[in-house]
C-alpha cells in the first residue's frame, strides 16, 4: 500500500539547483516505490506552464511520475513576503483540497 507523498518547496521549481534535483530524485524514486508523489511550488520562472515538464525532464532527468501543482503562475520573480502571504491562503486551500 503505498502513501501519498507531498514535498513542498518556497521557490521556483525551474531553478537550477540542487535542492530541485534531489527534490525530483526523491519524487521520482518514491514513486517507482508505489507512493503517489505531488511536488508543490510558489510559481516558476521561465516559460508557459505546458513547457514545465518538458524542461523538469531536461535538466533533473525527471521522469513525470509526480504531480506538478504550483501556486500561481506568475512567471517573475517576487519579494518574500508575498510568496509567504501566497503560501498562508493558497498554499493551505491546495493541501487541504489535496486531502
């Protein structure tokens, strides 16, 4: 019986970093164990959201096992404190209607 899993990160999911790429290996790996991962994110930065999969694959060899949910889809780059505030109303009515 596998669990649901959901990792959540306060940054963009299309930065270029390590946290990202342990965040997708860690995805992709519960998932081939049989738990149902959703990854959760203020926004990203780049491009159209149908272009996020496309470059999760490319560049943190991403396998496309775990759902992609993120706040807004606002494309620039914001202070703190309104991701934060986005976190506190948005953030809590996506995990609450994620169960």
């Amino acid at each position: 019986m596998g669990l649901r899993i959901g990792i959540t990160r306060r940054e963009y999911l299309t930065n270029l970093d390590g946290v990202n790429r342990f965040l997708f290996t860690l995805a992709d790996g519960l998932s081939v164990l049989g738990h149902e991962m959703s990854v959760i994110s203020y926004s990203f930065a780049g491009g159209p959201f149908s272009d996020l999969i496309a470059n999760l694959q490319k560049y943190f060899d991403f396998e496309g096992n775990a759902k992609i949910y993120t706040l807004t889809t606002s494309t620039q780059r914001i202070m703190y404190p309104k991701i934060a505030l986005t976190w506190c109303v948005q953030g809590s009515k996506l995990i609450d209607k994620l169960d």
